[in-house]
C-alpha cells in the first residue's frame, strides 16, 4: 500500500477521472498510474497549483507528464520546465522525445530554429525546459524571461523540478531565488516537485513560491538502497587516491556504478586511479561541455562504461535503472545531496547500495574549501549548518542508531515509522552495528563528558579534541598555562574520575581512539555540540566541542547511564 497524504480543498479524484487520468497514462507512457501521480494530475485539471514530495525514482516525473500529453494536437501552448542542471535536462529531453513530445532545451548552443519553435508565429514544440539562470538572466547572460512575458498565454503549466533548490541553492545560485516572481508574472498552474524539500522550507515555499497548493506528499524511503558507511585510506606521491580506488573496485565488482566527489580536481584524480587499478571510468564534472555530458550518459546507458567519476552536476533527476552503487568519497555537503545521490541507486527496485567513504582530515579539507568559495556570510552559514548536520547523522551510527531513521526523521517523514524494523541485512551500517555489537553501560563516557563539563566550568571557550585527550592522559600542553596552574591539576581530589590524567594508563594510541569515538557517540546522544572553525591565523579547520544541558545532566549522574557499543570498536571501525 503506497503511503500518500494529500492536502486538499477539492474533492478526491472520482472513479471517472481516476480512469479519464489512467487512460492517459497507459496509452502515453505506458504505464499504470499510482495514486499520488492521480492525485497531482486531479489537482492540474482543475487549475490549482500543487507541490508533490515523493521519494526519488516514485516517478514526479510523470505528474508533469501526462498534463503534457494531454494538451490538445492543435495548442500552441507550451509547458515550461525549470531544472537545476544540464544532465536533468537532457533526461527529461530524452524521455519526451521517447513518446513522441517535441521539445527544447535552451541553453547556450540553442539555435535560431529552437527560438523560432518556441516563440514563432505557430509555435511547434511542447516543452521548454531550462535553468533558472537561462530564464533570469546573469551578470554576463540576459535571459529569455522576456519573451514569455510578451506571450503570458503561452504556457500552459510551470514546472518547478527539485523545487527544494529555490532555498537550498539560492545563496548559491540566485537565480533560483527569482523563481518566486513566476506566480505573479503568470497566471497558469504551477507545479513544484521535490524529495528532499525541508520541513522548514515547506510553508515558505507554499506561500512565496505557489499559491495555495494541493500538496501530495509521500515517503522518501528506499527500502531496497543498503546505506554504508566506511573509512577509506589516502597515500603519499601523485597517486593519493590509489587505495580508495582499489576498495571501489572491490566493492563494486564490476556493477553499474556513480561516484561522487567534492570537486572537479577531486574527480579527474579519481578517475586516473581507477584507470591504475584497471578500471574502465568515465568523468562528468561542471566543467564538461553539454556534448561531452552527453556522450557521458549515452555510453553509461549503453553499458559501455561501468562507472563515472562526477560532481553534483550528475545528481538530480538522472535515471538509470540499473545503477547498483553509489560512492560519496568524503562526507556529502547535506543530508538533502546523501538523499539525492543514494536516490540514483536501485531505480528498478533491486537490491543497491549506497556507500559513503570517510576520511576526516580530509573531509575537513574539502569543508575550508567549501567555506572559502562562500561569496556571502549566509552561504557560509547554510554550509557549516548542512555539515554539522552531516556529522550527527555520521556519528550516529557510533551509537547503534538506524541512519535510515535519522534521515526520514530530518525531513519529517512519519510514514515508515511504524513498520520501520532494525534489519542489518539491508538497512544501514547504524543497523549493522546495532545488532552485531555488545552494548555496556557507558562509564567512559561519563567521564569524558565530566571532562568536558570541568572544562567549560574553567570558561575554556573552545575544547577541541586534542585538549581532551591530552587532559585524560595527563600531557603538560601549552594551552594548559592559560587556564591552570600547577597546583590545580594536583589538587584536584583523586575521588574526581575527570581529574587530570584520569586516563593516564591508556597508550597514546588508546587515549586518541577512546576521546574520538565517545565524543562521536556523545554528539549522537545530543550530550555534546560541535562546532567548525578556523584556528586563528590560518586555514585550518577544527572541531570545537561543547557539553548541552542533557550531556550535563548525564555528567552530574542526573540521568541514567546508557548501554552503547564500545568506543575504541568503533572508532577503530569507522575513521581514518
């Protein structure tokens, strides 16, 4: 039974249009149609504006679909498509063209022909699909909103595709934030789809984006995608992805298979490794041209390749129902992009995986650069907030925790939940944990969080790891002097389990894999906060710890000690 809520001041599709919409479907795309997409097409037929929040590869796609094959043989009337990148054009291209739809995608090679198709005195194509940026113009580009404008009665419908984007990349990309003028500019229906649309985005976008809209909303699980999370290894010399290129070989044993890296530069690396380790691997980054892009994905569809090394420029909206892995090397930026990417791996309903490699040095590299190619102190913000975000939902496996669960509980999603079951065959690597580890009651970590709470209560600002775990290890640190003297590491009273040096028999070893993995399970727990910062004067970034107001409870003995899995295990399992 699909799980479908719908929002509606209008009646429920009836039986007669439920076949009128069925008909449709069959005999256009062949296909036999599900309730949301019914649902979608009833709230169009009636000319409301509606937003559909289905999960990636439930089939949006068709809810646009089939309003364009229902449009008369003799309209001049367009639908217009807005995408966020060239691969989902030429997706969306592809399919019309597979039933007969003509279409155009506008973009920079466009021709004086697509023009005349589209805004000539008889119009021939259906479709306009184009970005934000091609529609609003840039700096450097006018845009062809104009045009439109000249002819309101020339659309039909707008389609807004992975309408979570107008928030998500507006710092980025503003165009994006101009899409909120398209209600006022015309008067046809307007149709937004996303599976990833924030929670706190969703009135927002209800109000400035669409006018009161029919919302159909689904569950963005994917009971069948395998989430995995694993450390990977870099080395020394010009080939510092060798070692992650063999474990992808490994792992992806020859299926059909994306991986994703932070960057363009990352990518090229990435795929000469492979190409070391014998693996046929092509590349598609921003930096492609379009015809490049699409030679890409014809020869990945033709199996002519197994794998492409790609940016997020190969992420929403790309369908290949036979992709059986998906690689994040590194954290993703958000959870929204962990969904997105997860969404391009088993579209046919098999068994797929998503794997995503970890390494925090690294990680913590790629997140400078991000900050540093920030061109506003919100885009900063709204980057530091994804990856805090990021890191809980990575550190939640520390403690056992269904990753799953996390993600459909960030975007609110409920549908699941009350069938939602701790399967390590095929949930998570959180699952995994949860059912092959031992679970003892957390007394490290209460001594731990003792230490964080003694540090804080010394008006230490910013308790970064090292200090933590120099401090149970009894280590003369520089930074000590700032904030101690001799006699208060000595005086403190030997009945104090957070006292200095009160780990002092661990090997340094030992020491740095305890603080790591309890401050990860900590921050699983909600008992601690981090935050990422730059160290003054350079470009480094590091985690700057502090305990909530439960972590001190819990280090004041307020609450009751939990059982989790032990720390050094899974540090020793998880990082790098």
């Amino acid at each position: 039974m699909e799980d479908l809520t719908v929002e509606s001041t209008i009646a429920p599709a009836t039986e007669a249009e439920c076949m009128l919409w069925g008909g449709y479907a069959a005999q256009h795309l062949k296909i036999i149609p599900k309730p949301f997409q019914i649902e979608a097409v009833n709230a169009y037929s009636k000319k409301r504006d509606v937003l559909i929040i289905q999960g990636t590869g439930a089939g949006k796609s068709a809810c646009f679909t089939l309003p364009i094959v229902m449009l008369p043989k003799n309209s001049e009337q367009v639908v217009l498509i807005l995408v966020p990148t060239v691969a989902l054009a030429i997706n969306h291209q592809q399919k019309l063209t597979e039933i007969g739809i003509p279409s155009v995608f506008f973009n920079g090679d466009s021709t004086k022909e697509d023009y005349t198709r589209t805004f000539g005195p008889r119009p021939s194509t259906r479709v306009v699909i184009l970005t934000p940026e091609f529609l609003f113009g840039t700096e450097d580009r006018a845009g062809i909103i104009g045009r439109f404008q000249k002819c309101k009665t020339l659309l039909h419908l707008i389609v807004i595709d992975e309408a979570h984007l107008v928030y998500d990349w507006e710092p980025f990309r503003p165009s994006y934030g101009q899409v909120k003028q398209l209600k006022t500019m015309f008067d046809c229906p307007i149709m937004a789809l996303s599976t990833t649309l924030k929670p706190s985005n969703r009135q927002s976008l209800c109000l400035q984006v669409l006018r009161s809209p029919i919302i159909v909303k689904g569950s963005l699980d994917r009971r069948n995608v395998m989430m995995h999370m694993l450390p990977y290894t870099s080395s020394s010399g010009n080939d510092s992805f060798s070692p992650v290129a063999k474990q992808i070989k490994s792992l992806a044993n020859t299926e059909k298979s994306i991986v994703y890296c932070a960057t363009a530069k990352d990518c090229a690396q990435v795929e000469q490794s492979l190409k070391n380790a014998c693996v046929n691997a092509l590349l598609y980054t921003g930096k492609h041209s379009q015809k490049e892009k699409r030679e890409v994905l014809q020869k990945l569809a033709a199996d002519d390749c197994k794998i492409v090394v790609a940016t997020q420029a190969l992420g929403h909206g790309i369908d290949f129902s036979d992709v059986r892995n998906v690689f994040h090397i590194g954290l993703p930026p958000s959870i929204s992009d962990l969904i997105q990417s997860s969404g391009r791996a088993g579209r046919d309903g098999k068994p797929a995986d998503l794997y995503v490699l970890l390494n925090e040095n690294k990680d913590k590299d790629k997140l400078a650069f991000w900050i540093k190619q920030s061109n506003t102190s919100e885009e900063t913000s709204v980057r530091l907030e994804d990856y805090q975000i990021m890191w809980k939902y990575f550190s939640s496996a520390f403690v056992g925790d269904c990753q799953r669960q996390f993600h459909l509980n960030y975007f609110e999603d409920n549908s699941a939940q009350s069938t939602m079951e701790r399967n390590a065959s095929n949930c998570c690597t959180g699952c995994e944990i949860f059912s092959s580890e031992s679970f003892k009651p957390a007394v490290e970590l209460l001594r731990i969080l003792q230490v964080l709470d003694y540090l804080g209560s010394r008006n230490i600002k910013a308790v970064y790891e090292s200090y933590v775990i120099e401090w149970v290890q009894g280590k003369q640190a520089t930074w000590l002097w700032s904030h101690f003297n001799h006699e208060d590491l000595v005086n403190v009273p030997d009945s104090d389990a957070f006292k200095f040096g009160c780990l002092k028999t661990l090997t340094d070893d030992q020491a740095k894999l305890l603080v790591k993995g309890i401050l990860r399970q900590c921050l699983a727990k909600n008992f601690v906060d981090v935050k990422f910062r730059f160290l003054p004067g350079n470009n480094i970034i590091v985690k700057a710890w502090s305990i909530t107001d439960e972590g001190s409870r819990m280090s004041h003995s307020e609450t009751n000690l939990i059982n989790l899995p032990d720390p050094i295990k899974m540090a020793k399992r998880l990082l790098r």
